[in-house]
C-alpha cells in the first residue's frame, strides 16, 4: 500500500499555498474550487509527495500540535536561507546524527514542517 497525501484544512489559502509552492517547491498537480472555497493539491516532481490544501468558509482547521511534516532537501542550507529570507523564523540547522542534520519552521497554521538533509 501506497501513501497517497496528506489533507490539511487552512485558514488561508494564498498564504499556504506560497509556503507550500515557494519554500517547500511543491508544484500544484490539480486546483479547484469547492464548498465556496479552494482546494489544491500540491506534488513534488515525481509526484511521490502530495500535499491537499483545502480553505473552506467553515469547519475546522488543522492547529498543528502533535505531528510535523518532514521533507527531503538536498540543499538544507539553501532551504534555511530562504526560509529566513521569507521571514519564517527557523530553527537552526542541527545535527544529532552523523548522517542527517534538521532544521524546523512552522507553516501559516502552525504545522510543524521539518527540512531535512541526508547523506
């Protein structure tokens, strides 16, 4: 069995949708509009990693406690770099283990997001 994606109810649409396309680099494989709001799905280039974002006029969104979201890099410094030019306040960089180093930032609704690098 596959993971297909991850569905995340926003509070606003334009900024996740920038955070997701602009920091993490997904690509938007498919966008709508329904129930009076948006809804996109945003992949990576194999289209392995799949992200719903969905912006309803009402209903509950995610809070973000308890769970993050890990994404590869292969460049985590440059991925830092912007994170701090997009003024997202990161973590610093850290390397608890020889073979991988980390850093965390938090999406606009609070969804703790891991960049991390492996070797």
């Amino acid at each position: 069995m596959k993971f297909h994606h991850i569905s995340l109810r926003v509070k606003n649409f334009e900024d996740s949708f920038k955070f997701y396309t602009e920091l993490v680099g997904l690509k938007v494989n498919k966008q709508f509009e329904a129930g009076g709001g948006n809804v996109a799905y945003l992949a990576d280039a194999e289209g392995d990693t799949e992200v719903e974002i969905i912006a309803l006029l009402e209903g509950q969104t995610f809070e973000g406690k308890g769970m993050f979201l890990c994404f590869a890099a292969n460049n985590l410094e440059a991925v830092h770099e912007k994170a701090m030019t997009l003024n997202l306040n990161p973590s610093n960089i850290r390397q608890p283990e020889p073979d991988a180093k980390y850093f965390y930032v938090y999406d606009p609704d609070g969804v703790s997001v891991q960049f991390r690098e492996y070797k």
